[in-house]
C-alpha cells in the first residue's frame, strides 16, 4: 500500500524532481558569480564599453575617439548659468579657427539639444564612432554644438537662487522653451557669426524646440531646418495601466512622492553602487514596466558604456509638467491650479496651448514604430502642413540614440535635411530638394536590399510563396507625411486638388509593376516617371485585399548617403556633398505578393495630413516597410497595369521582399 503524499510519485518522478531543484540552486550559484566578477576580468570583454562608462564628463568621452571637445557656460535672461559643449575639428585639425572671423574656416552650425533627465553625454556615448551622429557630422565639417537643460550636470547654478533652494527648481517645459533654447541659441550665432543654425533634438529635446519656434517667431529665422528624432509632443500615457492612472488623476501626486526639487536625485547613488550589469538590468526593467520598452536593439555593451551616462538632474515640476500634458491630450503650458481629482480642465479657466502650427521653420520627424510615448497622429494634427515624417517601424525611443544599427536607419534622414534646407529663407526650392534628396537615399536603399534579395534564390523562392508564410515578404510604402496641395501640372491639368483625407482609394489587384512604380518617396508623393505608365490610377480601400507581382527592379544613380559611415567624409566638405557612384540594380524574377486587408486611413485636419498603415510594421534600411498579414486564402489574382494616381496627392510605392 503506498504511502500518502509519498506515495504518489514514483522514483523516476523523484529524481527528475530533486535533480530540478539541484540545478535551480546550480544556476543561482552561477548568477551570484557572475555578478561577482571583478571589473578587471570584465574589462577584458569589454574595453570600450569601460572606458565610456568611467568616463567624467563630456570632453573626456570625446578624448577617447580622438576629438577635441570645447566647454562654454553663459547666462539666460532669468539668471541660470547653462553650460555648452563645442566640436568644431576632426581629429589632428585642432589649431584651425573655426567661425571666429571672416578670415577663419567657415563651417555650417548644427545645434544638439537632449531628452528628459538627460545631458549632452548621451549624443557621444556610442562604442562605435561610426554610429556616433555628432562625430559623423563632425567629419562631414559641420561645427557641433551640444546644449543643456538648467538643472542638469552641466547647468546647476544660477545667479539668483542656490540650487539646494527649492526657487532654483520651480521649472517646467515653459522656462525651456522661454529661455534655455532660444538663448543658447543666440549664443552660439553671437560666438560663430553665422546667421543660421540646423537644430537636432533628440525626446523632449524636440518638444522644446516646437515650444520655443511656437512663442518666439523670430526664432525660426534663425533655424533653418528641426530634424526630431523620437519626438515628443503629447504622449498617450505609460505602459503600466496602474503607475498611468495614477499620474493621471493627479500629477501632483508627484510632488508628495519626489518633493519640489531635483526628481530621482538618489539615482546617481544607487549606479555608483549597484554592479554594472546589474544596474543595467535594473534600467531595462524599469524601462520595461513603464514604457514596454524591450531595448533588444541596443548591444549589451553599449547598455553597458551608455547607461551609465543615461541620468541626470531635473525638476519634479518638469515631470508634473509632461503628465499635465499626458492627462489633458493638449501640448500645453504649465498649469498651476489644482484640480479635482479625475478632472481634466475647469470651465473658468483655460490654460494656453503652444500654437505649434505658427512654425515656419522645416520640420523633419523620425520616429519610432514602437516607441509607445510617440503619438504621431496627434502630433500631425498640431503642427504645419508642410512637416514630413518617417517612421522606423522596430524603433524604440533611446534606439535613436545607441541601436546597432542607427548609422544606416537614422543617419540618412538626418543628412538629407541638412543637405537640402541651409537657409532661413525656406523656399520651395528647398522642399523640392529635400523630396530629391529623400527620393535618392530611398532609392538607393531599396538597391541594395534588392541586390542582397538577389544573391539567395531560396530567399525568393520563399518570398515567392508568401501564402504559406506571411512573414517573408514585406510592402514597402510611405510612412506618414502631412500632404499639401500640390502645383504640379497634373494637378492643375485635372483640376483635383483634394487632400488624402478627402479621396477614397481603394487598392486593385495586380500582376504587372512598371519599373519607375517601384520608386518611393516617404512624403507621400510621385515624382515624375521617366516611362509614364498608361492606366488608370490605383485605388486603396479599407475593405480590399489584391494580389499583385513585381517584374522588374529598380535602376537608380546618384549618392548614396548609407554607405556613408566614416567620420571622417573625404567626399564633404562644409555640409556639402558630392555625388558618388551610380547604383544600379539587376531585374529579379517576378515575385507574388498578398497585401492585408486591415488597411486603415487615419484622418488628419483638412489638407494638413494623413498616414496610410498596411499590416503591422517592419523595417528594412531605415524606412517605413508595412508588412501584409495574409490571414486568409488568396483570392485569383486579376491582371491589370499600375498607373499613375492624378491630382494633388498622388503616391510612389517601392515594393521590397525580405527573408523570414
């Protein structure tokens, strides 16, 4: 008879148990002594990473890729001393005067501005130079200048108050958009005499330069193109439902929690104690619980070299700021009334919205498609109708910053802005370059995942059967853009100027793809095409799935910006950039192609904006790809001949495939 509870399992079952909880306290064992390891051993496998992780400030973390870094403190108009950071040379240029007269190296100015309880640090942490943005643009000849917030590390003294005094840390959003960003950059024109500067933000970095272009007109003539990686207006809210309901219904509570001063002040303490993959750890969980973030696209050692430099000080009041704006859905100022618990607003009082659509300066958005504090409808709806977005659909936030692969995702947008917008004009000639330019660099990206397509016939074969597994093959289209009416002689010929908003398209099936159909512009438009198709224009609906076949690749020429990956840029002088070889690309076998029917056109303000978004999104090369999601049977594909959609928004499509 066997014995109760004992007797139930057999000793087969006992010993696969017993041998479980052995290698349970083994793998325990293990952890504690990894974690237990000393930095010199660890140093062995990651020397860089080290190096940039000890590093004490900004200056030093250039010093270890060879650059000569510049330190500038001045005084805003309220009194706070800010500091700023200078690269002006490449590497052994270091006695050349750069913008201090007419008789120096002239060099165009580019202004970096960084996120929420950051500092100028986070732009020079890459492991790699090559993935560094501001070293790129240094070898390039552009004079880098790098800002900071009051309050932070850099910029933690005023002339009025202590900053142990809770005055030194009564600061939102409002008194950066007021005075931190226009007056560095008036120092900087003051220090390098030229008339114009292009301005980077990176996170909140962006959400101050809308503020500030919005209330201070004249600013936009001293800004000559926003490039806004991972901008940030106005945030759906945080991934945890709990810690997102509770900043809700009062972001006040956020004073009880952290005090009126510096928020999260006992951060510094706890990195210099806790073990560095350990702190690591505790970085992506935390980004995890709050945002979703799964940060699978930054390196463990740059987790490791960057991390480090990834906090720094600022108010609780700024904080409380975002979460107002979180709360209410608007980009709006400060508000300093208390409300009622749940409540959004009160009827007796209004508080001001930043009129984002007065901006004139060039907008230039790339974000990320799954970067939840991203709100890139919303964001359209706010800003002017000429803004152009690019979407990076695997993207986190901070991968803007330190992902593997930010040289060929992220680089191309930036320097095909700074390439086509140089003055404070903003004439159309300059959109009309910054379309060519984009219209090259996506050309030139679709040629070279074409012929990486090209070298493995299994990869198209199964490409070919995407029936069987919906995961092999992607559609490539426009991210989202915000159309205007456009004057082209088609337009005008037709007579439509009706905006995206204001068309039903619906999506027909197809089975033959003309050679220039497969070029695509991520602001949403066509260009000309050199052999004009002759049919009539393809239709998307919400409700249709087609079929369809590409035969023919696509044969472009000029630079290509994603082979651009030195510091040092033999080929540009000063911003500018000379043309390089052609890009040509064979003719591939047809392929089949089944688009999704979860098709959706999501509105913007009338002739302001739109998107377009097939399927869930995935990226090749640094643009928007929409992947089509067969769920079900294909349907007999019909045959029919791609033409060109008339009136004022017509739109390019570049097919690409890409192996599961």
């Amino acid at each position: 008879m066997p014995m109760p509870f004992i007797g139930r399992l057999n000793i087969t079952e006992y010993t696969a148990l017993i041998s479980s909880f052995f290698l349970v306290a083994f793998e325990a064992i293990i952890r504690i002594l990894t974690l237990a390891l000393p930095n010199s051993l660890i140093s062995l496998f990651y020397p860089i990473s080290t190096s940039i992780r000890d590093a004490s400030d900004f200056v030093e973390l250039c010093r270890l890729f060879g650059y000569t870094a510049e330190e500038h403190v001045f005084q805003t108009k309220d009194g706070y001393l800010l500091g700023l950071h200078r690269l002006a040379w490449r590497p052994g240029e270091e006695e050349q005067k750069v913008n201090a007269g007419p008789r120096s190296v002239q060099k165009r100015v580019i202004y970096m501005h960084h996120g929420l309880l950051m500092n100028s640090e986070v732009w020079v942490t890459a492991t790699d130079a090559q993935r560094c943005l501001p070293f790129v643009l240094v070898g390039r000849g552009f004079d880098v200048w790098f800002g900071n917030n009051r309050g932070n590390k850099y910029s933690k003294k005023s002339v009025k108050a202590s900053s142990k005094s809770i005055e030194f840390w009564n600061f939102s959003i409002d008194e950066f958009a007021l005075h931190d960003i226009p007056d560095s950059i008036a120092y900087i024109l003051e220090t390098t005499g030229q008339p114009s500067l292009s301005y980077i933000g990176f996170s909140q970095g962006t959400a101050q330069a809308f503020a500030s272009l919005a209330i201070h007109p004249k600013l936009n003539n001293q800004v000559n193109v926003f490039i806004a990686l991972a901008p940030a207006m106005s945030p759906a809210g945080l991934s945890n439902g709990v810690v997102d309901a509770l900043v809700k219904a009062s972001p006040q509570v956020l004073y009880l929690l952290f005090g009126r001063r510096s928020i999260l002040s006992s951060a510094t303490m706890w990195q210099s104690i806790l073990y560095p993959p350990l702190f690591v750890r505790v970085i992506d969980i935390g980004l995890s619980f709050l945002f979703g973030w799964r940060t699978q696209n930054i390196a463990t050692s740059q987790k490791l070299a960057a991390y480090a430099h990834l906090y720094s000080y600022t108010s609780t009041k700024s904080v409380v700021h975002w979460f107002q704006i979180i709360r209410t859905k608007s980009f709006q100022m400060y508000d300093d009334d208390v409300h009622p618990l749940l409540a959004t607003h009160s009827k007796h009082t209004k508080v001001a919205k930043y009129p984002t659509r007065n901006i004139k300066t060039p907008v230039v958005l790339v974000y990320g498609g799954s970067d939840s504090l991203v709100d890139i409808k919303v964001m359209l709806r706010e800003l002017p109708s000429q803004t152009v977005a690019t979407e990076i659909p695997h993207y986190e936030h901070l991968d803007f910053l330190w992902a593997r692969d930010v040289d060929t995702q992220v680089f191309c947008h930036v320097f095909d802005a700074l390439n086509s917008f140089k003055g404070a004009e903003h004439t159309k000639e300059e959109y009309a370059r910054f379309r060519s330019a984009r219209h090259t660099s996506l050309s030139a990206s679709n040629s070279f995942n074409a012929t990486n397509l090209n070298t493995s016939q299994s990869h198209i074969h199964r490409l070919s059967d995407v029936t069987s597994d919906s995961d092999n093959h992607s559609l490539r289209t426009a991210t989202v853009t915000a159309p205007t009416t456009r004057n082209d002689e088609n337009a005008q010929g037709t007579g439509e100027g009706t905006s995206l908003q204001h068309r039903a398209v619906e999506l027909e099936k197809r089975t033959q793809r003309s050679e220039d159909d497969l070029l695509l512009d991520d602001d949403a438009t066509w260009s000309q095409p050199a052999t004009p198709p002759s049919s009539e224009p393809i239709i998307l609906n919400r409700d249709n799935a087609s079929t369809y076949s590409q035969s023919t690749a696509i044969d472009t020429s000029g630079p290509a910006p994603l082979g651009d990956k030195s510091p040092n840029i033999g080929n540009h002088v000063n911003g500018e950039h000379r043309p390089g070889p052609a890009h040509t690309v064979r003719k591939t076998p047809s392929q089949k192609f089944r688009v999704a029917s979860n098709l959706s056109i999501d509105p913007m303000r009338g002739g302001k904006g739109g998107s377009i978004r097939i399927g869930s999104s995935k990226a090749v090369g640094g643009v928007t790809t929409e992947a089509a999601l067969a769920t079900q049977a294909a349907s007999a594909p019909s045959s029919s001949d791609e033409g060109r959609a008339t009136g004022s928004h017509q739109f390019e499509r570049r097919l690409h495939s890409r192996g599961g």
